[in-house]
C-alpha cells in the first residue's frame, strides 16, 4: 500500500508577461486530463469579486458587470487546479507585480510536483518570468550615483591636469600677474571627452529604461501583448519618452560643447 506523500510548495516570479495568447496556453495545460469543473478563475475588480470556471466566462461576467468600466485594464487573476487526490490544490495567483505559483497536496506529491514543473516552465518560456527578485531600490539609486561619481571624476581629473597646461602666465598693465588661455589652443579635447563621457551615461541609462519598460511584468486578459525584441514590446508611450529622452541628451551635449567652445576660444 502506497503511504501518503504530502508536497507544500510557493515559488514567486517576477516580470511574467501575460496575454491573450499566453493564457489561454497556460488554461489549456492546466486543464489537461482533469475532469470537468477542476479549474476556476477568479479576479476582483475593486470590492467585486469575480469567478467562472473558464477564462472566457470570467471576462464575459467582468464585461457585462456594471460595476466595472468598460475597458478598464486587469491588475489581478487567479487560477485555481483542484488535483485528483482530495483537498490538492494548485493556485497561480498573477498580479501587477509578480506571479506566485502554489503547490499544496496532503497525498499526492507526483500529480504536485508534475504540475509544478509544468507551469514553472511555461512561466519562464513563454511568459518571459524569471525565478527571483528584481532588483531592489538600492541597486537602482547605486547605478544612477556610479554615473554621477564619474562625471565629476572627470570634472576633478580635467580641471587639475589637463586645462592648466592650456594656461599660460601673463603681465597685465599694472604688474600684475595672471593665468589666461594659451595664444592659438583650445582645449578641444576635453571637450569631446567629456561630451563623450555624457554620451555614455545617457546611452546607459536610457538602455536601463528601455529594458525596465520593456521587461515589466505585463497582464492582458483581452488583449495580445507585443512580440519581438525589448524595443517592440515598449509601448507607444514608452518609446515616445524614450526618443525625447535621446533628443534631450544630444541637444544637452551640443549646447554644452558649443557654450564650452565660445568660452575657450583665444
């Protein structure tokens, strides 16, 4: 006689992106070879909750709701597998933030561990998720201080060794000595490094806002999400603030070369 084998597990991912396609995949995996009636979904709506037994039924009742305006955007959804061992359960629980995936059966580890498997992969293959947590405030705020560290090591670097050699003194009319910039030299170079320099912590950080915005944890319900690479799957909007952002750069780095050059000029 087979001894029960309890199995209780909870694993987060974060960054699933969630479509029409992509749940309509994961409700057919679920479903399969369970009886009729083993899978419900369910979503709330502010203070109205919602629950059918297949996805097309539950947006039907959010959509005929009158308590739901019309198009308004899904930020949670439910999937709850009931196992064919009693009181086993498989719930996905999806939201605007992270997907957890929980595994809970007093009896039947096999059926819990397959189904398990089964949905981590997809949840990694096809919705993009990934096993772990994003990173963290802090991480962002170092990044964004590593830039900033750099330009002024290079404003400290500049000012002490390069521009004094483009120097030279000088007797005024009252015998007075001064430094002023020597006869036919610009210092041209630290121009173009510095413009360089800028040029790189914008690429860098409008690399981190495209892969940020393109990578977000993503649900449509009624709708298919975008394909491709991390610039296709930006949103109009996104892609937008992503192109004045670049404008903004270079129209920062031109002003600043063309003011830097008027001043250094003999």
């Amino acid at each position: 006689m087979d001894m029960p084998s309890p199995y209780a597990h909870i694993k987060r991912y974060y960054g699933c992106r969630f479509g029409r396609a992509q749940l309509n995949k994961l409700s057919d995996m679920v479903e399969d070879d369970l009886p009729p009636g083993s899978v419900s979904f369910a979503t709330q709506f502010g203070t109205s909750p919602f629950r059918a037994g297949s996805l097309a039924a539950l947006v039907a009742d959010v959509e005929a709701s009158p308590d739901v305006a019309v198009n308004r955007p899904w930020d949670n959804l439910t999937i709850a597998v009931q196992g064919p061992a009693p009181d086993s359960v498989c719930k996905i629980e999806i939201d605007s933030d992270r997907t957890a995936l929980a595994v809970e059966t007093p009896t039947d580890s096999t059926w819990a561990r397959g189904i398990e498997a089964r949905v981590s992969e997809f949840l990694t293959a096809q919705a993009a998720g990934r096993l772990e947590q994003p990173s963290p405030p802090s991480a962002k705020r170092l990044r964004t201080s590593i830039y900033g560290i750099l330009l002024w090591a290079f404003a400290l670097w500049y000012s002490t060794t390069v521009y004094p050699g483009y120097q030279e003194e000088v007797v005024l009319a009252n015998g007075k000595r001064a430094l002023t910039q020597a006869s036919g030299e610009a210092p041209t170079s630290g121009l173009i490094v510095l413009s360089a320099l800028i040029l790189w912590c914008l690429s860098g950080a409008v690399r981190h806002f495209v892969r940020m915005r393109g990578d977000k944890a993503a649900l449509a319900v009624t709708a298919d999400l975008p394909t491709g690479n991390t610039w296709h799957r930006l949103s109009s909007t996104d892609k937008i603030a992503t192109v004045g952002a670049v404008l903004a750069g270079l129209a920062m780095v031109g002003t600043l070369v063309s003011a830097g050059a008027d001043v250094l000029k003999p």
